[in-house]
C-alpha cells in the first residue's frame, strides 16, 4: 500500500497519509536523498499502530536496494 501511495495508485484517503521526508521537510537532509517517509510522531501505543504510522515505519525498515 505505501508503494501504491507513492506512485498514486491508491485512493487519495490512503495516499493522504503517506509524505516522503523531502516534500515534508524545509531542509535538504541527506535521507531526503532516498524515498524515505515521514512518519508522524504519537502520544500513545494505540497511535503507533495506526496505519498512518506503521506503513511509514515498516517502509523506512526495508532495505534501499529493494
């Protein structure tokens, strides 16, 4: 799903959850370099589940050769 967000082919809801680091962001960071997502900070344990952080968070863990 977090593919098909960044390449726009999911629904705008999905999509609307998923920021690459370099669109986020005001400075030039070197992970902007890489398709990497901004994953969005929580207050609770229940929060970090959500699909808005977890996709981010399972897409940043894979390997950039993939």
């Amino acid at each position: 799903m977090a593919h098909q967000s960044l390449t726009s082919t999911a629904p705008t809801y999905l999509s609307a959850d998923f920021q690459l680091v370099s669109e986020h962001g005001q400075r030039n960071l070197r992970s902007s370099s890489y398709r990497t997502l901004a994953v969005p900070r929580t207050c609770t344990t229940l929060g970090d589940g959500s699909f808005a952080v977890a996709g981010p968070h399972v897409w940043n863990s894979l390997p950039v050769t993939i």
